[in-house]
C-alpha cells in the first residue's frame, strides 16, 4: 500500500509539472503562410467568439492547413458552469478565465487573435467588419475620450460563427434598468458589489423597519440550473461565512427564486426537482413556483402567481439585489446576417444550419452554440461537441481539397487520389449529439446529477457524494492547467478561511 501510494504521489506530481510545464513553455507554431507544404492555397478561416464553440472548435482544429484569425471583444473564454459561484465569493473570476492568445499560442499552426467585435458581415463578398472601441471611454461622469471607433474589414474563406446569444429580458417592462444579468465575469462582480451595497445599506435603517427588509432580500428570476445555482450559493455565503461577522445576517437576509413553471431545474429527473425542493426549504431559500414576472421598478418585482386551484393572484415581491436569469434571444449582429441570406428569413430564435453546421442559403458560413437554432439545448455542452465536430470536420476538408488538388497536377496518380477522397468524404459523417448529463450545485454542498450514458441509461443522483462528482467534473472540464490549480485552490481557500467578506475581492 505504501508503495502504491509513493508511486502514486510521484506520478500525479509529475504529470502536474509536465502539464505546467508544456503550458508555459509553448512550441514554435509554424508561421501562416499563403500556400501548403504540398503547395495547395492554403485557405483563411476567420472564427467569430471565443466562447465555448469557438475555443472547442480551435482546440481541435489542425491550425497548420489553415491561415487562422479569431476576433471577439472578450480577449478570454470564461467557464460559464462555475459562474454562478463568482457572486459569493467561492471563486474568483479571473480563475475561470483562460487568455485567448494563451490558448491560440498551444496550437501547432499560427493564429491571429483580433480584439473586435463583428459589426457586420457580407456572405456575397466574403467579408467582415470589425470595430474596436476601447479608446472611448469614460472615467466616472468625466468624459476623458472620445476618439472613434477603429474600424476595419477581413475577408474569409471559411466564416466559423460561434458569437453566443445575449439575455432575453422577453419584453418585461423595468428588467434592462433594474434588474443585472449573470452572463460574464463582469456581471459577476457586479451582482457581488450589489449584494454588499444592499446589506451595508440596510444595516443603516431601524431593525424590523419595511426597507431594511427590502434591502435585504436577494431575488432571482429564473429556475434554470443558473438561477437555482446563484441563489444556493448565495444563501451559502450568507449562513456560512457572513454570519461570522455579522450576526443575525443568516435570519434576516433572504434568497427569493421566481420561477414561471411549476418546478425549477425542469429537465431534470423528477426525483431531483422534488430533492432540490426539499433542500431549499431546509435552507431557508424562499421558492415561488408559478410565479411571473409581469413588470419591475427600483424596488419591487410584481408578479402573477397561478394558486393551485388555478386562480390568479399578483404579488408583490420587494428586492435588495435582483438578479434575471431568464433567457436568451438573438444578438443583433446574428439577426442582422441572418436578414441578409434568404433561406434565414425564417430564423427567428436562431441561424438554421444543416446537419454539418452549414448555415443554410450559404456555402462558407458555419454556425455553432448558442447563436443557432435546433434540435439541441443552447448549453456548453452542444457549444463544446459542435465545435470538435467542426473542426474534425475542417481537418478534413483540408484533406479533400489537397486530393483534388494533388490529382489535378499529378494526373498519373489521380486514380489513387480519387480513391483516398472517397475514403475521408466517407468518413465525413454528419453531427450527432450525445448528451452526457446535467449537474447542478443546490447549496449545503449538495448537489444534483442528472446522468446518462448512451440512450439506455439514466441515473438520478443528489447528494454530498454528487457535489463531490460535480467539483471533480468542472475541474476536469477546465481548460488550462492553470484555471484547474486556481479553482482548486479557491475551494481550498475557502474551505480553510471561509469567503472573503470585502465587496471588491
Ligand atoms: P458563448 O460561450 O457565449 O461565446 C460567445 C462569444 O462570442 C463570446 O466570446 C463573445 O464575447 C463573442 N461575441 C459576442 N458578440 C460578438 C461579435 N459581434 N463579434 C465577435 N465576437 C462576439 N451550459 C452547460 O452546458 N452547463 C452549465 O453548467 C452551464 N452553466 C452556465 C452558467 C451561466 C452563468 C451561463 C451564462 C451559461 C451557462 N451555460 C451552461 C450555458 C453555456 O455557457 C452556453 O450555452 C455556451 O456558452 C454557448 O457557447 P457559445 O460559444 O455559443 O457562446
């Protein structure tokens, strides 16, 4: 046994310092260049996000058969799933956020990464235009500079559009101005800086006076595993750790969650819903179920709630901090392409694309993530298997063009080359999704798996044992061995002085 575990120990450490070691130390790529070593016309692929499509679809692609850019105003990918544990403090954003360059420099082939965001594209010319806007800006009320936007164009051959979606406010009167979102690092500390604004405030007020209690109730709209994650997290931070230094805060503060559906984490397992419930009483997380969301103001969110008996009421339902977490809808730059291409006129939730992400009505534009529609969920995990898909899928495509383009200028060997152009045209198989599970964190460390291997088989797990499968997961699911030791120690730090109580941390 002990030798077992020497070995053991010798072997984990040493792959730690292999990995560290191979991540900060990257291998000459080789430079883009305008043709092929077999002197094929190297084709440009411009990627658009760097987001979970976008960064699969790089990690995957071979970058030495194509002269690669990736443009996005987010100069890092964010991993979404530990969001939610950003606001309380049990991770730090920056720990979830990989550098683009860091990840285009680990590839074998050059990338460029452009900061920009797409303004618009033209599928007829093959074009884009990007703008940068980070010299205008605005320091407090003071106006310190106005210069321009830059802006310039870049052509494609391939467009691989994976730009994501932004948050669905479905029309609700008072949401953009009221209420903040939980979609980047930003909106993270912002929900964090909120939070500790309404206590600090609070406790100014009399005991027991309406407004201290509004001060101090946090509300989330939304039952998805997002909004049910933030608001377990949140109550966590509140009756572990906050209480420490502000007595009497566990009693007072409040975690409100509105959800429109009968049941929060509706795709999960019934036996979940009915366990997640069962822990959110015991926590104290006041749920509303069947509750709407009808209008919102600096102060109240009124809502409509469905008695069991079918009935109407509206309620009233005072907030502190009020977080949405309702939705997504199309961002205007996918809207404004998918006007442009008429087999799109019919895209209202998302770009159509055919089985190998092709967009339809376009030959050199492919969509992933978020930003299309079908039959899959907008998650990370469709994002994440797309963009392998695709980028399996371009590796193989390079191969097709260099055979046909072999056969062309060696006409003796053109029989054989035609015959390998079958093999991988035939092996160029159309996407399939293969859904893995659904995890969620529920507070209390417990959490709720929702698993699946194969179609045959479905396991419903919740628990402690599950919060610990739900940690090891993510942490396998990060990117960089960097994000994984960070994250790693952010637990640790936690579990040994509790979350940081300071608002900016
Ligand atoms: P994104 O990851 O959103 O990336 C879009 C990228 O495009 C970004 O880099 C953005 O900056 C860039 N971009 C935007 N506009 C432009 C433009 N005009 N030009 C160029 N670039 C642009 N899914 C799960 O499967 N499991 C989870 O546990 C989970 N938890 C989540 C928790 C939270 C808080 C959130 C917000 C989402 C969560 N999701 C989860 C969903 C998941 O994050 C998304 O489905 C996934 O990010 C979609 O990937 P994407 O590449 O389409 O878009």
């Amino acid at each position: 046994f002990f030798k077992a575990s020497v070995f053991s120990a010798v072997a984990f450490w040493g792959y730690l310092t292999w990995k560290v070691y191979v991540e900060t130390n990257p291998r000459n790529q080789k430079p883009q260049s305008e043709l092929k070593d077999n002197g094929n016309k190297k084709k440009s692929i411009v990627i658009l996000g760097s987001g979970w499509g976008a960064i699969s679809f790089l990690s995957k692609l071979d970058t030495t058969k194509y002269n690669v850019t990736i443009v996005s105003p987010r100069n890092y990918f964010l991993f979404t799933p530990l969001l939610p544990s950003v606001p309380s403090g049990t991770i730090d954003a920056r720990s979830i956020c990989d550098a683009v360059r860091t990840i285009a420099r680990a590839t074998p082939g050059e990338v460029k990464y452009m900061e920009a965001e797409a303004i618009d594209i033209d599928p007829k010319a093959k074009s884009i235009q990007l703008e940068h806007n980070s010299q205008r800006f605005s320091i407090g009320d003071a106006f310190i500079n106005n210069h321009e936007p830059i802006r310039t164009t870049i052509d494609y051959d391939y467009l691989v559009y994976a730009v994501g979606a932004t948050v669905n406010t479905f029309g609700i009167p008072g949401i953009p101005e009221n209420a903040s979102f939980l979609k980047e690092s930003n909106d993270a500390t912002a929900v964090r800086q909120k939070l500790f604004n309404a206590i600090e405030a609070a406790r100014l007020l009399p005991e027991g006076s309406s407004e201290r209690a509004r001060l101090m109730n946090f509300v989330v709209c939304g039952g998805s595993p997002t909004g049910v994650e933030l608001a377990a997290e949140v109550k966590d931070f509140m009756d572990q750790d906050l209480k420490k230094f502000i007595p009497n805060i566990d009693k007072e503060m409040k975690v409100t969650l509105i959800e429109a559906m009968p049941n929060v984490l509706a795709s999960f397992h019934p036996r979940l819903i009915q366990y997640t419930k069962n822990i959110f009483n015991e926590q104290g997380v006041d749920l509303r179920n069947n509750t709407m969301v009808k209008r919102v103001d600096d102060r109240n969110v009124y809502c409509s709630h469905r008695k069991p008996d079918g009935s109407q009421e509206e309620v009233t339902i005072p907030y502190g901090t009020l977080v949405w977490a309702g939705g997504n809808t199309q961002r205007p730059i996918t809207k404004k392409l998918a006007s442009k291409i008429l087999e799109q006129k019919t895209a209202r939730r998302g770009l159509l694309v055919d089985d190998y992400l092709k967009l339809d009505g376009d030959d050199y534009i492919f969509a992933l993530g978020d930003c299309t529609f079908t039959t899959n969920p907008p998650t990370a995990q469709v994002a994440h298997q797309e963009g392998h898909f695709l980028a399996e899928y371009f590796n193989k495509l390079s191969q097709v063009d260099d055979y046909q383009y072999l056969a062309k200028k060696e006409p003796e060997r053109a029989e054989k080359y035609s015959q390998k152009l079958e093999r991988v045209k035939k092996s160029m198989l159309p996407f399939k999704y293969n859904h893995q599970g659904s995890l969620a964190y529920i507070g209390s460390d417990r959490a709720v798996a929702d698993l699946s291997w194969g179609s045959w088989s479905t396991v419903a797990l919740g628990g402690s044992l599950t919060f610990l499968f739900w940690r090891t997961a993510y942490v396998s699911m990060l990117l960089g061995i960097k994000s994984k030791i960070l994250v790693v120690t952010d637990w640790l730090k936690v579990s040994i002085f509790g979350r940081d109580c300071s608002k900016d941390s």
